[in-house]
C-alpha cells in the first residue's frame, strides 16, 4: 500500500461530482463537520459508554467518549504527518498532511453503530438468533447472512449507518471520503471469516468496502483485506481513552481511591518523572482535578508511545505484516501499565454491581424489542403486529419480501435508539407505561 493512493477525498454516492466549495475547509474537515451535526452522534449522548448515568455525578457517554476519542485522534495522525514528512518530503503539501483530519473524524464515527446499552445490547441481539427464538429462520438465510446476525457487532454496523443506502436518504448514506470511511473498519472481513464477535461489514455492505478498498489499493488477506494504515491510529486513540477515562470514572464514584487511581495513572511515566508530577498536582487540593492531571500525563506518554511505534513499523504496516494494535507493541513500561488498567478494569470496574445490573436490564429490553419486532415483520397480518410496525420509521424496509432484508432493517431501527428510548418503548408496551392523557 501506499500512501499517494491511501489517502484520498472521493466520496462514496458522489464520486463523479464536482462540487464549487465555498469555503476554505478540506474535504476532510468537512466529513468531521458532517458528522458532529448529525441526528446519530447526537443520539450518543444518551447512549451508556460503562456506567448507568448517575445524574449528581457526570461520567462518560457515548458522546463524550467519541469526543475524547477524536481529540486524541486528531493528536495521533497530526503526530505522525509530521514524523513521516520528515522521512518522506515528496508527502509535503499533498493530502497525507490532512491525516489527523481523517483519524479524528472516522473517531468521531467509530461507535454510531452501537446498539442501545452497549456490549449487552449485541449480545441480546446475537443471542436471538444463535440461542433463542430467532434460530428457526436460519433455514432462510445464506450462511453469510446469518452469520451477520448471530455475530451482530456495532462496529458492522457503523459502517452500514455510514454507508447504506436507506429510503428517502441521499445516496451513499453520510457520503463521506474513502479514506474516512476506510479508517472506521478495524475488522476488514465478513462475519462468516471472523475468529470472534468481531467483524467489519454485513454481507450488504461488503460490496461497498470493496469498491472503497479497491480505490485506495488495500490489499488483501486471505479472508478479506488488510488495515487501511489509519485504522491503528483510531484504534489507539478509542483504546487510550476508554481504558484511561474509564478509570477516571470509577474514582469519581469512589470505586477506586485516590492513591489507587494516582499509581495507576503514574504507570505510564518514567519512575524518576513521577514525583514531580505529584507534587505538582498537589499545588490543587480537589482530589478530582489532582486525578485530571494523573489523567493527563498518562494519555500524554501513550499518545507518544503509539504515534512512535506507528512510525517506526510503517513499513511494516504499509505491507500487511503488522499484527496486533500499536499498544500491543509498546515499551515495556507502558504496555505493562495499561495492561495493569485493563486488568483492574475488568476485577473492579465492569464487574461493579452498578455495571452489571445496567447490563442485565438492556439485555432484557433488547431482547424483548428483538422477539417483538422481528415477529411482527414476520407476521405483518396480526393486528398486533400492525401496531408495532406503525412505530418503525419509512425509511427502514421492514415490508422487504426479502427475510434478510427485513431482519436488517429491525436491526437498525433497534440500534438507533438510545437507552432512554429503548427502556421508554419498552415499558409502553409491557403496559407499564402510558401517554398522558
């Protein structure tokens, strides 16, 4: 691969159109716009990124997190322009030097699929399929299709928001640039190749990633294709920041001490930095600002480490050869400090009581909302049926003769609500619930 064809601002649904710009902003710079104005990324806001939304004490959602994540982004690619540059003079002056535009709005993007409450919400919506009622359609499904169904991964499934062509849209979904669409697949092959849950596009979608794929010169793999380049620096920053603000979180609900949360952060500095960092963070005395700082230098010193091992594997990653994310090849140090946050993560945060009985209800909702709806585009004649299907939006084809078709567009209907939304329609239609009257 190459970085003169990697880099490119053709946009899928307007690759004939030339269009007069009136003002001064990249094709790149755009896509970010385009997608910070729209009815899905602010939908994120009410969408849980780990813990239930407290009220009294503000945590991450969705939003913020993809905000956070496009800040670092943006850090990471412009980052690395300006190493490579230094290496490769002839990229001075052409797109490459816009990579931090491209990485920070494919961040902005990169979590637009998930459904509502997260990890629980895809597992109920695979668990469907594989393990309950929903199995008695596999019979009318292509492997690759229920594939796509029993794997259902949010990150499929962005890229299907993105691109797909829905009733009454303009074509080519968001219409963004290859390249931007390109950075969001981190999984590049269908869900019947895919080892785990993890995939990049359903089987209407792959199409599309070929076309895209093809223009950029991605080359292939046995199964699909490799990275585009980019897509180690989203990963990085999406890692970076949910792993370290998640810790941040957990303090601020007292999961975790002060001193807990303070070596925590220090791990990712040098043993001889980490006493002048302390003491200047003690120049504050909220213990909350004092962990900001902690914070900060943490993602300071990966942000460094990522954006210098992507330097120094770029040929590497160029070629296909480069396994693992840019953390997985980090210093000793580092790599060891975020393991330590991963692992104290998973014993003390994910397994928190709060945690777990948010992800026991959406499962449920989603579950139940799964059961529902796909019976009633199955069964559009029951009275019931018409009555749910009265709710569904035109623009999702739940009256397809096909059965995968209106599979797919239950599924996006359920994937673009928010938790508030889900839980709302839920209790509506359980009768626990009624418009005032």
């Amino acid at each position: 691969m190459n970085w003169q064809q990697l880099i490119s601002n053709k946009r899928l649904g307007q690759e004939e159109l030339h269009v007069n710009k009136q003002d001064d902003r990249t094709e790149f710079k755009r896509d970010y716009d385009r997608l910070i104005f729209s009815a899905p990324f602010r939908r994120l806001q009410n969408k849980t990124q780990v813990f239930p939304l407290p009220g009294s004490i503000f945590v991450h959602n969705r939003l913020t997190h993809s905000l956070e994540v496009a800040s670092v982004g943006r850090s990471l690619g412009d980052d690395v322009a300006h190493q490579l540059i230094e290496h490769h003079p002839e990229l001075s002056g052409t797109s490459f030097c816009e990579i931090g535009s491209i990485v920070s709005a494919a961040c902005l993007a990169h979590d637009l699929g998930n459904p509502p409450f997260g990890h629980s919400g895809e597992r109920a919506i695979a668990s469907y399929f594989s393990e309950g009622e929903g199995i008695t359609y596999k019979g009318q499904l292509t492997p690759e299709q229920w594939a796509d169904i029993t794997h259902f991964d949010g990150n499929a499934n962005a890229f299907r928001l993105l691109t797909h062509q829905f009733k009454g849209r303009r074509a080519g979904g968001f219409v963004l640039t290859y390249s931007t669409l390109a950075s969001i697949v981190k999984y590049p092959y269908p869900a019947i190749d895919a080892t785990k849950q993890k995939f990049g596009f359903f089987t209407q979608e792959r199409p599309l990633y070929e076309r895209i794929a093809d223009e950029l010169g991605i080359t292939r793999t046995h199964v699909g294709w490799h990275r585009h380049p980019l897509a180690y620096l989203v990963e990085a920053a999406d890692d970076i920041c949910y792993e370290i603000m998640d810790i941040e979180d957990a303090h601020k609900l007292k999961i975790l001490s002060t001193t807990e949360t303070r070596d925590l952060m220090l791990g990712f500095v040098r043993p001889d930095q980490r006493e002048h960092i302390i003491q200047r963070a003690q120049q504050v005395d909220d213990l909350n600002e004092q962990v900001v700082y902690f914070r900060s230098c943490a993602i300071g010193a990966l942000e460094k480490e990522c954006v210098r091992v992507f330097v120094e594997n770029e040929e590497n990653i160029l070629n296909g050869a480069f396994n693992g994310s840019l953390i997985d090849h980090a210093s000793p140090l580092v790599h060891d400090a975020y393991a330590t946050c991963v692992q104290v993560a998973k014993s003390r945060i994910y397994r928190s009581r709060d945690v777990v009985d948010t992800e026991l209800a959406g499962y449920k909702i989603i579950y139940t909302l799964m059961g529902l709806f796909i019976h009633a585009v199955m069964n559009p004649q029951h009275a019931y049926s018409r009555l749910l299907l009265d709710r569904v939006s035109s623009q999702y084809e739940v009256d397809s003769p096909d059965t995968y078709v209106r599979i797919m567009a239950v599924l996006d209907y359920l994937s673009g609500m928010t938790d508030v939304f889900a839980l709302d329609l839920y209790r509506k239609i359980n009768g626990e619930s009624l418009p005032m009257i």
